[in-house]
C-alpha cells in the first residue's frame, strides 16, 4: 500500500512509506536526499 497524504497526517504501513514521507519533509527548507535503513548490532535486525 501506497503512503495516505488524504488527511491531516500521513498515514503508511511500511519502511518505505517512511521513507517517502522523510524524503518529502522539508525541515528549515532542506529535503532529505539519503534515506537508509537502521539495523541494531546487537539483534541484527531492523528497527520498527
């Protein structure tokens, strides 16, 4: 599923809908270019 950006708030259901989001936002007018996924390296798995 595609990220929702109907509402008030976007709404998504995955890493990439984060993603889309994070690149999106425009904190102080600069867009985020580098969007990279965070693995803890204790676990080695990725964070939710």
């Amino acid at each position: 599923m595609a990220i929702d950006i109907t509402g008030q708030y976007w709404h998504g259901e995955t890493r990439a809908d984060l993603a889309e989001y994070l690149r999106e936002f425009r904190a102080g007018g600069y867009a985020g270019e580098e969007v990279t996924e965070s693995v803890c390296a204790s676990s080695h798995s990725s964070a939710r």
